[in-house]
C-alpha cells in the first residue's frame, strides 16, 4: 500500500497551518502543534527537519517560534512530502534498476514508472496557498450546511 507516514503528515500540517498565517510574526510551536493535533514529542523533530529543508523559520528563545520561510504560493505538497519520505516511489523495480530480471522487457515496469511522474506531476502543482484556499471553501460549505458534503462535490478533481 502506497502511504505517507505520519510524520509527514504532521508536516504537511505544520506547513498548512503556518500558511494561513502572517509570515511576519513567529508563532510559538506549541500552539501550531495544539492546532493541529501533533504530539509534543514528534512536533519538535518535524519542525527541525522543516528548517533544515527551508520551509520554516525558527528562533529560540522566550520570544521565538516559527515562521513560513517563503510564500505558501512556492511550497508544494510534493517538496514537502519528498523532504521527509524522500523521492516517491511505486515499485521497487523503479528505485532500483536492474535488480528485475525483466525490468528492460516489462510493460509494468514502464507503468510504474509513468504513473510515479503523474503522481509526482500532480502533487507538485498542489501548493500550499491552494490548499488553504480549498480549505476555506470547505470550512465555508460545512458551515453553511449542516449536511456532510462530498470532498469531491467541493474540490474538482483535475486528471490529465
């Protein structure tokens, strides 16, 4: 099963929630960890993998906290997601080359491979402004209405 793990996922709620915020003024961690739902104990590890690939900011202190380091139009879910599960995958036929004995002849192998750049195509135009924006609409409908509404009623879904 293809699945990110939950550090990453907590990740890409860090990133979600530092980006409907003002870039200018830090936020103490332990109030995005609470807003999110992140466990103290997995919070600060992420955040410091968040730093180290450039995505937040930090600073120590009584007056510290994080920031977003750029502008959510510029973070992809893919960046983030690859920072901590690193390049994506489907099979490991395409992580590693040649240890199929079919590999050069397979028609999977080739499907493998195509649909591990659609993946990788389709998460990298996901930004984290869009997200926030698709998030307002869903905060907007839910609120409105008291019935559950499809995601997929409320977010169109593009395939190529």
């Amino acid at each position: 099963m293809l699945r990110i793990n939950r550090q990453t996922d907590y990740a890409v709620r860090v990133v979600l929630a530092l980006s409907k915020k003002n870039r200018d003024r830090l936020y103490p961690t332990s109030e995005i960890g609470r807003e999110m739902l992140i466990p103290p104990v997995l919070l600060q590890r992420i955040v410091a993998e968040l730093a180290n690939g450039g995505f937040i900011n930090t600073q120590v202190g009584r007056d510290g906290g994080i920031s977003l380091a750029h502008d959510p139009r510029q973070i992809t879910l893919l960046q983030v997601v690859e920072q901590f599960e690193g390049e994506l995958y489907l099979s490991d036929c395409v992580l590693k080359p040649g240890e199929c004995p079919f590999d050069t002849r397979c028609p999977v192998h080739c499907q493998w491979i195509r649909l591990k750049n659609l993946l990788r195509k389709e998460m990298a135009s996901i930004t984290f402004a869009q997200l926030v924006e698709e998030g307002n609409l869903i905060e907007a409908n839910v609120t409105a209405s008291p019935m559950l509404i499809p995601i997929e009623q409320l977010i169109p879904v593009s395939v190529s």
